[in-house]
C-alpha cells in the first residue's frame, strides 16, 4: 500500500494519510529487520517526528553497515540524508547524498543514484539553488527512465522539474 497520495508542489515534500501513516508505524511496532527500520523512518519523517525519524535512521545504517549489502547501506544512509535535510542540516544532507549518488553511479545503479539524486535536488530547492536542484532532478529523471521505475516515481520527478523551474523564474523575476 502506497501511503503518499501526491507531493505538494510548492515544497515537494509527500502528502500522506497521517491516520493510515500512524496505524501502519503502530503495525511495525519495534521489529528491527533492516526492510521494518527503514519504513519506520519514512513513516516517522512524513509524520513529522524528526527526533524519532532521526534515531532510528542512524541505527538503519548501523544495521545496514553491519547485516546487509552495498545498497542495504546506501538506501539507508540516502534516508537518512534525507531527514538531516528535513531537519534543516542541509549541508550535511548533500554531502552525503553526493557521496551516496557518486558510489551508485559507480556501481551502475541506477534506482540507488537516482533516489540520491532526487533528495539531493530536494535539499539543493530548499536552499533556493533551483539551478542545481534541476539538474539534479533531470538527472533522476534520465536514471529512472533508464532503470524503469514506476510511472508514479517519473511523475513526482516531473513535478520536481517543474516546481524548480517555476521557483526559478520567480526569483529572476522578482530578482
């Protein structure tokens, strides 16, 4: 089950169900498989509960690094790169993702460097780098189309464009 029912496009950040986000983190409970720890940070990132979302994203790398594989570990640092970034730790969020994107590439995996690539754009529209922010969502873009994601994971990669582009032009014309 899906949980996101769109982004919204003025800060490209999930629009969710919390009643249904709320009852599935209660189904998950404190299980401690790598797959559970990771959902749970999500969940706990759309709901808004940044302390929790924050460690338990740091024990999902710890889990990662110690029981799974390169991409076990690489999703996992992505997440939590991506709730440094809702934090507001911007700087380190991109560091990371940047180090995450350039291991994925390397490895030819395009899902991995893609989801890294998008998140990075979301820290670089947030710090009004809309530029960057479009280069790094194109680049998503061409990484999902190649390794054949979904359509909903191409539409809100679109919409990020498109939500750059607009910024953009916002500021220069207000510039």
């Amino acid at each position: 089950m899906s949980y996101i029912r769109g982004y919204d496009a003025d800060t490209l950040r999930e629009i969710v169900d919390a009643r249904d986000c709320k009852q599935r983190l209660d189904e998950i409970g404190e299980q401690r498989s790598l797959p559970a720890l990771l959902e749970r940070v999500w969940l706990l990132k759309v709901l808004d509960r940044l302390d929790e979302a924050l460690v338990i994203s740091e024990q999902s790398v710890r889990v990662a690094r110690m029981a799974g594989t390169r991409k076990d570990l690489l999703r996992s640092r992505i997440l939590h790169a991506s709730v440094l970034h809702v934090r507001g730790a911007y700087a380190a969020a991109e560091q990371e993702l940047t180090m995450c994107a350039d291991e994925a590439e390397g490895q030819n995996w395009s899902g991995i460097a893609a989801f890294a690539y998008q998140h990075r754009g979301k820290v670089y529209f947030d710090t009004e780098e809309f530029d960057l922010a479009r280069t790094d969502f194109k680049r998503a873009l061409f990484l999902r189309q190649d390794a054949g994601a979904r359509d909903d994971q191409l539409e809100s990669t679109l919409l990020a464009i498109d939500a750059a582009d607009r910024r953009r032009m916002r500021t220069t014309v207000a510039g």
